[in-house]
C-alpha cells in the first residue's frame, strides 16, 4: 500500500498540550555510507529505522559530492537540472567560477536552480527553518526559510539539535513545519583520516549520541508520534592508495597536458580544454584530448582492464543523468570506485600521501525514517531509491504542493 494514505490534508496532531501541524525533521549526515549502519555503532538511528523504516540504499545524484546532492535532496532535481553541478565549476554563459567555499559569491541566487523544499514551505504560507544546509543561505525571489543558521565549522551537532527543539517550542503560530539541519564532521574526519578511521567512526558515534539527543527531546516533549525525524546522507567515500593510481601524464604529452584549462569535480575528472583566440575551436581541442586520454585507456587495458572511461560529455551515460548543462565540463574521466586519475605533480608516489578519500561514484546512501508518516511500516525495509524522490515524499508529509521536479515516484517510498 502507499505510504501515508493515512494521512490527509488539514490533519492536525496534539501531544496531550499543544497542537501541531504535520512536521519534519531533516537531518543529513555528511559522507556516511550505507553500510555504516550495520557497524553497530550507531543505536539510535538503528532505533529510528527498527520503529520506522529505512532504505535498503539510496542512491546519490551524480556527482556523489556534497553540494550537487544537498541541493538534489531538498529540490527534487538531477544536477543537471539544478544547475549545481560541483562543489566548484565553470559557467560559460555566466562567464564565472562557483566555488562553494566563497558563500558571498556562491550564494547568489543565479547559480541555484528549482525550488528547495524550504521555499516551497514559504511560498505556500508555512513556516520552515534550516541548519546550516547547503543553499540555505540563498535568497529565492526575496523569499528565504522563515528561520536561518548559516553555516558555521565553530556549531556542535548538540547546539543545532538545541536550535531545533527551541523551534519546536514555538507557538504553533511561529512554529516551523519543515527544519532542515547540516551535519559536516563525518566527511571531514573521513577526508583527513579515512572512512573507517577510529577517528571517523568516533564523529559517527558523536552524530548518533546527538540524534539520540535530540530523539530524548522529542520524547520529552511527546512529540515522537508527532514529528516526523528523516535521516539522510549524501554520498559515502571509500578508501584508496598508490597502487591505484593512474598518473596521467605517463602517457599525455606536455603538449596535450597545456590544452588542459581546468578540471572540475573528483575523482571524476570534469576536463575544461584551453581555447587560444584565433586557434582550434573547443569542439577540436575536446576531441584533441579525448584521443589523449582514449590512448591512455588503452594502455591500461582498454575494455577489459582500465579502471575508469573515458567521455565526451554528450555521450555520459544517459542513466548517470549528467549530460544536459553547458556547466558540465565537455570531456569527463569517470574512474572505478577505489581508483583516482592524478598527475605526479600532485602525488609523489615516494613522498605523498598514503591514503586519498574517494568519494565513491557507486556510494550508496542512507536513509532512516519514523514518526507518524511511517507508523505501519515497522521496521520494514524500503526498496533502493534515487535521493532526488525526497523531495515529494517531504512535500506529501507536509501538505505542499511540489514545484517541478525530477522525482517518480509520487511521494511514495515501495517497501521491499
């Protein structure tokens, strides 16, 4: 049967003193990988998922970096159809560089395309606050969550959980509806240390005791049958070392390697060329380097063997859903999971690093769910689902009316 069909428009919840309109929290856990929840190291989302649900996986838009994804699970859009398509990327029509670690510039609201969830709330005349996400910070036809926290490393998961329950103290009147809350430690951790470094699974640790926190909250408030708690990731990110490395200009010349203007996203390699005025158009330099990289390739093996392939962007594969926007790079280097394309410039097998983080292209995801919307499913298990689905199920949840999106499913999560 479709999940909450139970519920209806205007439903109304009381937790024995105060009215509430349907509610969610929204939490995602930077870079935790799905398998990390079979670690028994995390009791309190296990909790959540053996009296709610959890997905079997989710899988992330691509690319599994975190801003292309945050915006995917809060629009309802591919990156190609938001526009985020990186962490950093080029616009030629813009003629200027998105890079997320300036939020004066990268907040301006030409870079952000559809409609987060937290505007759909606003627009439709509910209250909606957001933690820190990705975006948030951006303003919507001068419209923007109701309640805000920009991002900040100095704020504890426990001080956002705090944030949140003080919301949820709010007179139904102020109260926000939908609050969405960032959580960076793990990915960072996993990026210094690994992903199964003691001290990445101490910040998973850490995450769950706070959810836990927050969990002890809603109970203390009755509010556990009353809100809606929705845990996600973004990606995860497996381990690689030297013995899988393919340098690059083993094999490009010198030549070839200067055609190269910029590369974008990792470990995917978005390859910009270098466009002289008065020389090759970028359509020949484009070609120029795909013949490079495709020797490349077949010094490795080619088909049979080369850990990664090689495409010019019009020919991604249609499933990756990554191909139809002028800020995708026009070549794309798609290592396999574990591998990583670099130049001994950048990695000195004798002098560098030991260990590089991938953030892996087929990292699966989690997703963990109770409350009301998820009372008959009793630890029942969802089948996979792409991350963009979320946001209609979020919209059903709340009563909205989802702007145009990506999303196939209809708010509705098939069980296993």
């Amino acid at each position: 049967m479709p999940l909450w069909s139970h519920l209806e428009d205007g439903v109304i919840y009381n937790n024995g003193t105060h009215d509430f309109q349907p509610s969610v929290i929204f939490i995602s856990l930077d870079g935790v990988v799905n398998h990390d929840l079979d670690l028994s190291l995390t009791p309190h989302l296990s909790h959540i998922a053996d009296t709610g649900t959890r997905a079997h996986w989710m899988t992330p838009s691509f690319p599994p970096i975190t801003f292309p994804n945050h915006w995917s699970l809060v629009t309802g859009l591919y990156p190609e159809s938001h526009g985020i398509v990186g962490n950093y990327f080029y616009d030629a029509e813009l003629d200027d560089d998105f890079n997320y670690k300036d939020p004066s510039h990268s907040w301006d609201e030409k870079w952000w395309g559809g409609e987060p969830i937290w505007i759909t709330a606003v627009r439709q005349g509910k209250k909606a606050g957001v933690i820190m996400w990705p975006g948030c910070s951006t303003t919507f036809d001068d419209m923007q969550p109701t309640f805000m926290v920009p991002f900040s490393d100095a704020m504890t998961f426990d001080e956002k959980t705090d944030i949140a329950l003080d919301w949820l103290d709010l007179p139904i009147e102020s109260r926000p509806q939908f609050i969405g809350l960032y959580v960076p430690q793990i990915d960072q951790a996993g990026h210094k240390y690994g992903p199964y470094a003691n001290q990445t699974l101490t910040q998973l640790q850490h995450a769950d005791t706070s959810i836990g926190r927050l969990m002890q909250g809603l109970q203390d408030r009755n509010l556990t049958h009353v809100v809606n708690l929705m845990v996600v990731s973004d990606h995860g990110m497996s381990a690689t070392d030297a013995s899988r490395l393919v340098y690059i200009d083993d094999i490009l010349t010198s030549e070839e390697l200067d055609l190269i203007w910029k590369i974008e996203m990792y470990p995917t390699l978005g390859i910009r060329p270098k466009v002289i005025p008065g020389g090759d158009s970028e359509a020949e330099v484009v070609d120029r380097l795909y013949k490079a990289f495709l020797r490349l390739w077949d010094h490795y093996g080619g088909k049979e063997k080369a850990p990664f392939q090689v495409f010019k962007r019009e020919d991604f594969p249609l499933r990756y859903h990554f191909n139809n926007n002028t800020r995708i790079a026009p070549l794309l280097v798609l290592p396999d999971p574990g591998w990583n394309l670099v130049r001994k410039i950048d990695f000195d097998p004798d002098h560098g690093t030991r260990c590089i983080i991938q953030k892996a292209l087929t990292s699966r995801a989690i997703f963990v769910a109770n409350g009301p919307a998820w009372d008959n499913n009793d630890g029942a298990v969802l089948k996979p689902f792409w991350n963009v689905e979320l946001y209609q199920v979020i919209s059903r949840v709340l009563g909205l009316k989802p702007a145009s999106n990506n999303g196939t499913l209809d708010g509705h999560l098939p069980l296993e």
